[in-house]
C-alpha cells in the first residue's frame, strides 16, 4: 500500500481511533499521543500489512491496542462508586464547586447538555470495568467491529471475546439500575441532575431522559442499548464545555483525596 493511500485512509478514521482510546484512558492528551504513536508504527510497518487478513481500520486497531497495552494494563479500574465519593467530596466545598463553575465558564458556548453527560457517565461507568470486558464492550457496541475483527484487534479467542461482551453488559445493567437516579428513583447518583440544576436550571433533566427515550423502558436491556445508541452518536471529544474533560482527568486524584 502507497503512503499516500495509508495517510488518506488512516485520516478517515483517525476521529473514532482516538474517540477510543479517550474513552479507554480517560486523558486526552495520552489519547492523543497514543493516536500519533499509532500513526507512526503503522506507517514503518505498513510493509506487513495484508489486506487479505484484515482491513487497514482493524489492523490500526490492533496496533493501537499493542501501543497502549502497558499503559492500559498499569491504569487502575476506577471503583463503581467513584463517581458519588466525587460529588460528596465537592458538594462539601464551595471553594471546589466554584473551580468546577469556572472551568464549565471557561468556554464561550459553554452549556450543559444531558446527552453529553450521559456519555460522560457511560464513559466513567465503562472504566469500572475489567479491561477486557471494556475493550471488546466499545469495540463491538459503540464502533461497530464484527466479532471476528475484535478477535483479531485484542488477540483473544471467540469465547472470551463473546463472554467479555457478555460479562460488560451485565455489569453495566447492574451498576446503572442502581445508581441511575435519572431513570431509576432508588438510583442512589443524581449528579447528572444536581449539575444540571447548576449549569442549565432551563433543562429538566427527567423531561429530557424523556425526550431521549431513556424513561419509556424498564426493560434493562433496551434500556442500555438506548445508551449505547446516544454514546455512539456523541463524540467525546467534542463536548460545548471542558467540564467533562475536567472530570475525568481528575476523578482518580479527587478519589485519593476524599478517601485520604
């Protein structure tokens, strides 16, 4: 294959492969330094791609997989209540709330919108599990890869891919039939709701989940499929505010702090 080919190609799907690695590392700048890394590897080895095996998208995958597996592998899985021991830890501080409020001003069109949140927490969620359950989970719910592509990127055999879809979505039913106040009213996290009441008053958070279908169900399954069909339609990386970028590079510190 021509560099120039490759270059094109790899341009084309370079949003998703780094909206992946986001999601996986939580930091994007690490996500985007994993992208170049990614880039650079594939371009020196482009001589041992085989089309025949596998498309130029997969291989890159599989690449961005080995590139980031040591960083991955040493990251901590972030505890399932992570996400209330924050919210406890600022709503106890004036001084942190009023951090919180000049990074969500510090962006011109900043607004709060719960379709952006709901990725966020999906993606806080996903980090609470086991790797391997969320990589196979994104590859194969929110990027669309076929489960023979997702053996090929991760290197694991059919039945551990098929039980780590498996075991990710019974995971992720369970931790957000209980904490989900938004849908659930015995869900014991209502920062979505508490933040919209801050930084949107305007918005109704349970008139929106309306809107967005996620109250017309209580059927789990479809429940989260919903979910996965908002997260695949919102990148990332492209959110109205630095807010949720803001969280999730410091959850982990924030976790430390409170729990010190």
């Amino acid at each position: 294959m021509r560099q120039e080919i490759f270059q094109s190609e790899f341009i084309s799907f370079s949003g998703e492969l780094t909206s992946f690695l986001y999601r996986l590392v939580a930091n994007k700048q690490d996500a985007e330094d994993l992208t170049q890394d990614t880039y650079i590897k594939a371009l020196s080895n482009l001589d041992s791609y085989q089309p025949e095996k596998a498309s130029l998208k997969t291989w890159v995958f599989t690449i961005a997989i080995n590139t980031g597996k040591n960083y991955l592998v040493k990251m901590k899985r972030w505890g399932e209540n992570d996400l209330t021991v924050c919210q406890v830890y600022h709503s106890n501080s004036p001084e942190r709330m009023e951090e919180i409020g000049k990074v969500f001003n510090s962006t011109p069109d900043a607004r709060f919108e719960m379709k952006e949140h709901l990725n966020y927490c999906f993606t806080c969620i996903t980090k609470t599990l086991e790797l391997t359950q969320q990589i196979c989970l994104l590859l194969k719910d929110v990027y669309g890869f076929k489960q023979e592509e997702i053996i090929e990127i991760t290197g694991l055999s059919e039945g551990k891919v098929k039980h780590g879809i498996a075991d990710a979505r019974k995971n992720l039913k369970r931790i957000f039939d209980n904490r989900c106040a938004l849908i659930n009213k015995n869900g014991i996290c209502n920062q979505c709701t508490a933040l919209n009441g801050i930084f949107n008053p305007k918005q109704d958070a349970h008139i929106k989940a309306k809107e967005l279908k996620l109250s017309s169900t209580s059927d789990q399954d479809k429940l989260l499929d919903l979910r996965m069909k908002l997260v695949k339609e919102t990148d990332p990386l492209q959110g109205s505010s630095e807010l949720h970028t803001f969280f999730l590079e410091n959850i982990p510190s924030w976790v430390e702090k409170a729990t010190s």
